[in-house]
C-alpha cells in the first residue's frame, strides 16, 4: 500500500487511536502526540506489505503508548501533589463505548483504576473490552501467544473489580442530584452547606500540578476538613466565581469558573448511595484545562 493511501485511512482511524492512546495514557496531549508518533511512522518506516492499515495503525499506537506508560511511572512519581486524568468533553472515538463491557470507559474513576495496571494489562484490556479486538488480534499487536493475552485480560479484570467501588451501581438520576447539591452548596460558599452534601469519609483528591502553590498536595479526608476546605476556597473567590454542570468524560462535572483567571477547576464527584457525596476530585493543573470551554 503506498504511503498516500495509508495517511488517508489514518486520517480515517485518528478518533479510534486517539481513544485507545487516551484510555492508555489518561492524557489527551500526550495521546495526541502518541498519534502524531504514529503518522510520522507511516512516513519514515512503514513496511510496503502492510495487508491491513488499520491494525497496522493500531500496532504502532498501542506500542508507543505501552513504552510512554513504562516511562510515564517514572515521571509520576515525581509529580507535585495527586495526579488525576486530563478530562475531556467527548470521547475521540464514540463508537468504542457502544461495545464495552466495562461501565463508561473514559470516566475518570475507571481511568485511574487502569492506573493500577501494567501497561500490556492495560493494553489488553482497552483492546478487547473497549474497542472488541479479538486475543488472536492483540496477540498479533502484542507479539504474545493467545493463551497469555487470555490470562493477561483475565488478571487486569480481577484487579479491576477488587477495586470497583460504590459509585458503579448508583442510578444516575442520583449522581445528577449529587452533583447538584455539590453545586447548590458552591454557590452558598458556606460550611454547613458543604457539610450537609459530603458523607462522614468523604476524601477530596486535588490535582494542582506544579504551577499551583495553593493546591492540597495530599488528599483531604473527612466530611469536617473537607467542608471547611471548600468553603474557604468559595469563600475566597466570592463574587467573582461562576459554578455550572456540564458533561465531561462520559458522565457529569462541575466546572468552576474566577474572573478574571477564568476556567480553575474541573470537578468530578462519586456519589454514595444517600445522595451525598463520597469522592471529590478536583482537576486545577492548568495545562490539563485549556481544552475545555
């Protein structure tokens, strides 16, 4: 195949790896540059007998996303504070959650507990259980045999479900009426409203990566410290605040506005099954907001 046709159907497959390289990374700025990797490899290397583009495509993303994990943990670990995903607005490929077994694919919650997986475990998973690519596929992509692809799925499942937590059978008639009460309780920027929507073990998870002096640089537990916390950040924006739902990573956030700053926080709450709010985590890292409106 020569080199023009095999750019047209990347063209044609970008959203499919931008969604596998997202899913894999948690960024979308680096699952961008994962598939600018990947174009540049159809121009520099692309074997001539290629028999199909698109999972010739899918390869090559999937491998530079599998060493950008590897290399990713070490970065990790030097990073200022909690890390969260980079959320999103829509899914890059919409077509993969139609086909999943897992529940909302890119939401944050399932995102970082792929954080808990190896990268071929991640890979795998995201292959199979997302995009329905079958073990002799991912054996092709992965260069393993079938039966380990198998047991590697098989593994990266039961992590996953040991990790499922209380949020995965709320009604999402309830995670709206959270998300509300979280929102009602911004505007009146005051403790006991704040207190009121947060259960007792609350925990609030802060990503204000490095550029953030202020931001919580552990986790804040507790329905107590977590109110007063909250409080005295609407406190201090008073007036120039601006509070508003909005849809991101497949499910609802708030998103926090301050003049004249702008956007300062993507907020992605976890209900508890009476309507109150369990997981708190906050997106304030600047350069994981400039996609968002």
């Amino acid at each position: 195949m020569d080199s023009v046709m095999l750019e047209h159907v990347a063209t044609t497959e970008r959203p499919r790896l931008l969604g596998i390289a997202y899913r894999m990374t948690g960024s979308y700025s680096d699952a961008e540059d994962i598939v600018q990797n990947t174009m540049l490899r159809i121009h520099r290397a692309a074997p001539p007998d290629i028999e199909s583009p698109a999972a010739y495509l899918t390869t090559v993303t999937t491998r530079l996303s599998i060493d950008h994990l590897r290399s990713a943990r070490v970065r990790r670990e030097s990073y200022v504070g909690p890390w969260l995903p980079e959320p999103i607005v829509a899914d890059p490929a919409p077509d993969a959650a139609s086909r999943a077994v897992v529940n909302d694919s890119i939401s944050i919650a399932f995102l970082l507990m792929l954080e808990t997986l190896s990268p071929d475990e991640r890979a795998v998973l995201v292959l199979h259980d997302v995009f329905a690519y079958t073990h002799g596929e991912i054996a092709t992509m992965l260069e393993r045999s079938e039966g380990s692809c198998r047991l590697i799925l098989y593994r990266a499942r039961q992590r996953l479900q040991a990790r499922r937590n209380r949020a995965d059978d709320v009604d999402p008639a309830k995670h709206d009426e959270v998300v509300r009460r979280f929102v009602a309780a911004c505007d009146g920027g005051d403790f006991d409203a704040f207190f009121q929507a947060l259960v007792s073990d609350v925990e609030l998870v802060f990503d204000g990566g490095p550029d953030i002096k202020t931001a919580a640089r552990h986790p804040i537990r507790g329905a107590d410290r977590v109110a007063r916390f909250l409080a005295y950040v609407m406190t201090r924006l008073a007036t120039t605040r601006r509070v508003e739902t909005t849809t991101l990573n497949g499910g609802p956030a708030v998103l926090i506005h301050a003049e004249p700053g702008g956007l300062i926080g993507a907020v992605f709450i976890e209900p508890s099954n009476d309507d109150r709010a369990a997981i708190i985590r906050w997106v304030r890292n600047p350069s994981k907001l400039n996609r968002l409106p």
